[in-house]
C-alpha cells in the first residue's frame, strides 16, 4: 500500500499491562493498585459489540494491543501505518478520581511502563504523556519528567472535567505543554465519571448510545471554553487536539461562535479575530469515529482551511 | 447451480449448527456459517469498512418492541462486525440498520460435502 503521503494512526489503544503499572508503582500506591482500586468507577453503560475491536486475537490466544511487538507486526505492518500513536487504554479515567496523588502517581507509572516496554519495542511508535488534569500543577511535573524523550509527541488527558477546559485552574498544563511544543488532547470515555459533572449538562443518559451520541457536547463546551478563555492567546505555541469526538458538529459550532464574537465580543476583549480563526490555528480533531452522512459530500463544510 | 461451476469448501460433519469455518476460494476468504441447520457462504468483507465481518460474533438481537419492552429472539442468526458492530442477517445478508447487504454465496450439499458457487 504505497500512498503519496505517511500513514498515522492518531489513536491506538493499547493496553498496558497491569502487573507492570503495578511494579512501578511506590508505595502506599502499590498495595492500593493491586487491591483492585484503579479509578473513580464507571457509571456501567454497556456497549453491545464491546468498546475495543473483537477481531484482535493472536495466533497464541493473546490479544493485539496488549502485546508491543504483536501491534507492531499485526496492526502496523498490516495496515501500512508509518507512525502510530499510543494513547493507553485504561488510565485516562484516573484524572476524575477524587485522590490526585494517587491519580498521578499511576499515570506517571503507566508513563514509564510505555516508555520501558512500548516504544522501546518499534521505531514506528510514538506516545502520548497521559496526565491526570485533577492536579494540574503535578500534571505539569508530569510533562516536563517526560518531554525530552523523542517517543512522546503529545499530552493526553480525560475529556470528562469538573470545569471547562479553558478555565485559569488548567494552565498549568497549558503552559507546560507549550514550553516542550507538545499538542494537548483530550479523549472521551469518562464523561460522567468520578468527579465528573454527567456527561450532558441535562443529566445522565440511560443507555451507552444515548451517552456515546451526545459526546459532543462536551467537546463544544471544551472548545468554546478554550477560545474564550483566552488559552490561546496566552499560550501562542499551544495546540490543542481533540480525539475521537467527530468532526461534523464543528462547522455549525464555529459559524455560530463567529456570529455571537460579533455582538458579545467586548466581554474577551482578548479575542480580537474570529473564534473560527482561532480554532483554525490552534485546534486539530482526529476523524475516527466519522460521522457518516448520507452523502460523503456533506463532509466539505469538515475540510480545514487551505493551508492547515 | 451446474456441479462444475462448484468448489467444496466442507464437510458437514466440520460445520454443526452454530459452528463457522473460514476457507480461501479462488482468493477469496469466506466464511461458512451453519445457522441453525442452514448452511450460508459469506463474503470474508463487511460492505461498511472492509472489516474481517466472518470473524464477528454470531448472536440473536432485539426484536422490535415498544419502548421500554425488550424482546430477545433470532439467536444464531445474527452476524456483529468486529469492527463496527454492525449486525447482519447471516440468512439473507441483509443489515438489520443499513442498505448495504454482506456479499452471499449459493451453497448447497451432497453426499455430506459443502460446496459454494463463486
């Protein structure tokens, strides 16, 4: 599969072990991993067809994402994937427990474990340095600890909050972030979890379709919080990435934002161009999970701007 | 079908009810399924995303129901996707939520041989 242009894969779920999360883990945080206690929970919506892919079982019963070099042959290879981003699956929940320390020191466990085991194994393999944003003064320790390793290329961290995402609390993180050059992204599966608020501002859904359909609406409160508040304009370098959200809500969103910057702009005086200009420079979305209109033509209002 | 335009894929003792062979015709992979006695050929690619649909849990589905009755029926006679969850009729090929339909194959069997015209 020879393509004009290299292949990345913005958002793999591999699955780190367990048992090495735990071996490097200090005290008292080991004990408590190894009882079972390894986030805020989960509010038990229940995909029919799994969350992961179900076709991943290797020839010897283990399966794909949890095996480096099985990723790498199986997945990679197969597929022509040039560079392929690692975004755990398993710890991003942790930024919604109410323990903070705790939160951190099992990212930076999971961090390690990547880094030991994962991009150690392919040259194909880069990696995100996942963060717990309910500290973020560790969650920047955390980033600077790993920005200077060649394999991590962006920051990750939950998209379910407690606040908007562009609130003064999380600057930290931006700042840090845009010191190394370091995209920041966020990733959808706690919405409504921990310390969360329910993941639509009307309450809780009832089933994982209805939850996983309104996602978006986080990701608009996110973005918009984040060109308001000013983020951007604070932390020029800053680039913001969100995964796995869709794409197809935000035209609509930016031609609403820009009308409303018209009339109401004199309250983020910071703001001195169109928001979708802003986003334009700034922000970037992953396309998988795309939505899929009847025709692919409804798509083009999705393109980025020439140039992006 | 004329027997020369045939390949045998199985033997029927290989496929009871509920169980799936994967096999290789002419370049093609497809996926044998006996769906409760009935014996149907897949075309190994869903018609969404190409995804290996023949490696996809066999399972029944909701039927339709009023709100907030559930009726459980049509177990082992409905094909998920592994990738996208999609779910297919194995006996007509038809999606349960889509136009597009699995690529099928006549089948038939003689003298305890399964044979598939491609």
């Amino acid at each position: 599969m020879a393509l004009p242009y290299p292949v990345v894969d913005t958002d793999i779920h591999n699955v780190v072990s367990a048992r090495r999360i735990q071996e490097c883990l200090a005290e008292p945080w080991r004990s408590r991993y190894a009882a079972g206690s390894r986030g805020p929970g989960h509010l038990g919506y229940w995909n029919p067809n799994g969350v992961m892919r179900s076709d991943t079982t290797l020839p010897d019963g283990s399966k794909l994402e949890g095996s480096p070099d099985g990723l790498a042959t199986e997945f990679l290879g197969r597929y022509g994937i040039d560079i392929g981003i690692l975004n755990p699956a398993g710890t991003l929940h942790m930024g919604l427990s109410p323990d903070p320390d705790y939160a951190a020191a099992v990212c930076h466990a999971e961090n390690r474990v990547v880094a030991d085991d994962w991009l150690t194994a392919d040259p194909r393999y880069r990696a995100s340095i996942t963060i717990a944003p309910n500290d973020p003064h560790q969650a920047a320790d955390e980033i600077h600890r790993w920005a200077g390793h060649p394999g991590f290329v962006q920051v990750l961290m939950c998209s379910g909050a407690r606040m908007p995402y562009g609130q003064r609390y999380y600057h930290p993180i931006y700042e840090a972030a845009a010191a190394h050059g370091l995209p920041v992204a966020i990733h959808p599966g706690t919405e409504g979890i921990g310390i969360a608020y329910p993941s639509t501002p009307a309450g809780y859904p009832s089933t994982y379709f209805e939850w996983h359909t309104g996602l978006v609406m986080n990701y608009i409160a996110h973005l918009v919080s984040l060109v308001c508040e000013g983020v951007f304009i604070r932390f020029p370098a800053l680039r913001f990435v969100f995964i796995e959200g869709g794409v197809s809500w935000l035209p609509p969103v930016l031609w609403r934002f820009d009308k409303n910057w018209k009339a109401l702009r004199q309250s983020t005086p910071w703001l001195e161009r169109p928001p979708s200009e802003i986003a334009a420079d700034h922000v970037r979305l992953t396309t998988q999970p795309i939505e899929e209109p009847p025709s692919s033509t409804r798509c083009s209002a999705c393109s980025p701007p020439r140039g992006c | 079908m004329s027997p020369d335009t045939r390949v045998a894929v199985a033997e029927v003792a290989e496929l009871p009810p509920g169980a799936r062979k994967l096999v290789e015709v002419e370049g093609k992979s497809i996926g044998l399924f006996n769906v409760n006695g009935t014996v149907v050929a897949i075309l190994n690619a869903c018609p969404h995303e190409l995804a290996p649909v023949c490696r996809g849990r066999v399972t029944g589905t909701t039927l339709p129901s009023p709100p907030g009755e559930f009726r459980w029926g049509r177990d082992g006679e409905i094909l998920c996707c592994p990738w996208h969850g999609w779910e297919f009729d194995l006996l007509t090929g038809e999606a349960l939520a889509d136009k597009r339909r699995l690529r099928t194959y006549p089948v038939t069997v003689e003298g305890g041989t399964v044979y598939v015209q491609v």
